[in-house]
C-alpha cells in the first residue's frame, strides 16, 4: 500500500541534489527557492564539488547527512539519476521529486524502468521525473526550481505540463485566485493524478481541485479517486483533435487515447471537464467563492437589455432556464424598477441604474424560491456609475453569507473600460467572481449547478 503525502508536501528536512553556486543552473535555482520561502525547515544541499552554496554548508553525498531526510529534490543529468536513488533508498528517504528531464518524454523508457525498479516495494514515495516540482501557498514552501510565488488559497492545482503550471501562478494571480498547492506530475513515473486527488480531498486547505491532463495511466484508479472525492474537480484534457494527440505524445509520450472516453469518464466520475485553462480558473473562481446553485433557474439583472439578452442566450445554450418572474417577485421589481419598463427575467433596470436598483432587485430574487443563481450584469452605458454597482454586489455577498435563505450564487459581468477595469479588481479582491464575457459567466454558473446537483446525489446516497 502507498504511503500518503504528508511529509511529501510537509517535510521537516530537505536535501537538494545538484545545488549548485552557478546562477543558471537548476540545482541553484531549487535551492534558491526553498531558502526563500518562508518555511522552517532544514536545509541540505549535495554537491561533491563544493563546501557551502548560499552561505550553507554543502554535503558531498546524500548518506553523509546523519539526519532523516524526508524530501530530496534531485537535479542532475539523467543518467547519474539511478545512483542517487539507490542512495535515497540506502538512506531511507521518504520522498523524492526528481527535476531532471531526459526519460520517457524523450522516449528514454529504459532509464525510467530502471527507477522503478529501484523503488518497487519500497516505502518511498517519487514525483516526476521531467517536473517542476510544486509549490505549497498553504504553508509557504517554494520546492520548484521556477520563479513564481501564487497567492495563498483554496484552489489546488494539478498540471502535467510545467510551463503550464508555471503560467498557471501568474494566472491566478492576475485573477486574485488564491491556491492551496500547484505541482508538476510530470512523467507520472509512481505519484500520479489519482494520488494527489485523494491526499487534496482530504487537505483542510484545499477547497476545489483542478487538473491539466494529457494522459492516464491508470484510468480505474483515476476515476475512483475523484468519485470517493468529497470536493469539486475540474479538467483540461488535452489532445482532443488528431493533431493535438500527436502533440501530446511528442511533449510527455502520454497516450491520448480516446476523447470521448475521457469526457464519459470524467462526467461519469463526478467530474467537469473544462475546455481550456481560463475556463478551468472560471470555474474554480466561483466554486471557491460562491454556494452551489440548488437547480438551474437563473435570475438575470441587467442595466442594458442587450446585455440580458445576450446572458439569456448564453444561459439556455449551456441547459440553464431563465423562467418567468413569480407574481410576487414580479410586483417587487415592479416597484424597483422605472415606469418605462416592465418587469422580467433578465430585470431591465435600465442605463441609470444605481445602487438601490441593482441592491433591492438582487434581494429579490435572493428571496425567490423559483431562482436558484443570480447572475448580475453592467454596461457602462454612460449614465450608469459601476461605483454603485460594485457596491450593491459587495453589500448582497455580505447578506448571502450571513442569511441562510440567501445561500444562492451569485456571479457578475461587465462590459465597459478602463473605469469598470479598476473597480473589477475590488471585486475579485473580495472574492466576488466576474467576469468580462456573457459565455464565460454562463459556464462558471454551469459548474455551481453541476456541483450541486453532484452534492445531491452524495446526500441521496446516504
């Protein structure tokens, strides 16, 4: 049986093989990172060549450290890689992220075997080879050789492409997406997709899960990992076309396999697969802020009739209703509203709306038990302030979480300038999700009433 990964993503020791004083090299890179970070750990880097790099002292072989060591981080050419496993497994290491690139995602199978049979019936855990490594935001741990510090928060991160996992930081960043732990799986040689699902599902700090895949090596075990998971778990699978297979299997020689199969899997598991990486932070966004839509009666309020239109349009073509207003709600909005228009779904609160308007028909529907998300939508049509409309949705956030009847989504979107830009940040800021594309707020909305309706199957179940 696997060991977990607690002392994997939490160790009290770190040895770095491959540390190197040379500022361009890896090793120096990795070793850089870890003393950055602030984390208290001890520190151990292994070069036969030197006595100290960064001021510490520098060990010429991994067995002359006396003390346990719990995660080695190996960056070196690939061929000297096999030695040092036997080390690590000499010197009972628990955990070893190798860095080094030149095995089977080059079609150097052979090299790769040989690692694995060096670790076969051994408790000793191996991420990679062919990684970035990952960065742990939860407790300020960088055990990556990339640049890069993400924003501490509940999102983990999964990738199967290193630059993607590096452009990943920068993305949740420029959203205000904080991350629990983003990792490299690279070549998937023993840690894999399966394996970190099951230590995230149950990680306190970890709220949503989200995946860039290429390839499975163990669908069975893939799909019963994110089943037994308790949280939502969001996919990009790549290689969909023909050539986008050949792709993948140039860049980590995974098998592409069948795109149909994987979308049947991953739905049928309990899964969402995304269609791209921007969807996949989309989505997390709103699962990580906002409750789960209990069904898919959508609630539209807009400033600009085109604008609700367009959302509408979205909503229906991804299998969300837009109903009627309830007559109740209907004489409620009746009253919000200007004489000018008539109530409906989407709300036209016309261009001039300010912040009564937007506050008191968001209450509305909060309080409609026909409507079960509310999307809230702004022009800036040149009357309207977004000031306002910033601060009608901050106010209503704050409402839904102290008011139980009020636990519905609510996502916004905007279309406007440099004015609107400014005050969007505020409202990421504040882990409010909006979003600049009337289809891109459908689809966030689409994963909140997935995610419910996966949260009422658990609860069918017992």
């Amino acid at each position: 049986m696997k060991s977990d990964l607690t002392t994997f993503f939490k160790p009290k020791t770190i040895a770095v093989v491959g540390a190197s004083k040379n500022s361009t090299k890896i090793g120096h890179a990795t070793l850089k990172n870890l003393l950055i970070s602030n984390y208290v750990c001890k520190i151990y880097p292994i070069n036969p060549h030197e006595d100290s790099i960064l001021g510490i002292k520098c060990y010429k072989k991994l067995t002359d450290i006396k003390d346990t060591i719990d995660l080695v981080l190996i960056s070196i050419p690939a061929p000297l890689v096999p030695q040092i496993m036997r080390e690590c497994i000499t010197k009972k290491v628990k955990n070893v992220i190798i860095i080094s690139s030149g095995f089977s995602e080059i079609g150097n199978n052979e090299l790769e075997d040989q690692i694995k049979h060096i670790i076969k019936n051994q408790n000793i855990r191996v991420l990679g080879p062919n990684t970035m490594g990952y960065k742990n935001a939860s407790d300020s741990l960088d055990a990556s050789f990339v640049f890069g510090v993400p924003r501490k928060g509940n999102v983990a991160l999964i990738s199967q492409s290193g630059a993607l996992g590096i452009g990943m930081i920068y993305l949740a960043n420029n959203e205000f997406m904080g991350v629990s732990k983003i990792i490299g799986v690279g070549n998937k040689l023993d840690i894999d997709d399966a394996d970190l699902i099951d230590y995230f599902s149950a990680d306190p700090e970890t709220k949503v899960i989200g995946l860039y895949i290429e390839g499975i090596k163990d669908g069975r075990s893939f799909m019963n990992s994110i089943k037994a998971c308790k949280k939502p778990i969001l996919v990009v699978k790549a290689g969909r076309s023909t050539a986008g297979a050949r792709a993948t299997a140039s860049h980590t020689g995974s098998m592409a396999g069948s795109d149909q199969l994987y979308s049947a899997a991953i739905t049928q598991s309990g899964g969402i697969r995304c269609q791209d990486l921007v969807e996949l932070f989309d989505m997390a966004r709103a699962l990580a802020g906002q409750p789960p839509a209990e069904g898919n009666r959508i609630g539209i309020i807009t400033n600009g009739g085109g604008l609700g239109i367009l959302l509408t349009d979205a909503c229906e073509a991804n299998g969300l209703q837009v109903p009627k207003l309830t007559p109740k709600t209907y004489k409620i909005i009746d009253s919000i509203v200007p004489d000018l228009v008539k109530p409906n779904n989407p709300v036209d609160l016309v261009a001039d709306a300010g912040f009564y308007r937007y506050e008191a028909s968001t209450r509305a529907l909060l309080a409609d038990p026909n409507i079960d998300g509310i999307i809230i939508a702004s022009v800036h049509g040149g009357y309207a302030r977004p000031q306002e409309f910033t601060g009608a949705i901050l106010k209503m956030v704050r409402e839904q979480r102290l008011h139980e009847e009020f636990k519905k989504p609510l996502l916004a979107t905007w279309v406007g300038g440099k004015e609107f830009e400014d005050l969007v940040y505020d409202l990421k800021a504040a882990g409010v999700p909006i979003y600049p594309s009337t289809w891109r707020t459908a689809r966030a909305m689409v994963a909140l009433y997935l995610e419910g309706q996966r949260l009422k199957r658990e609860a069918q179940k017992t």
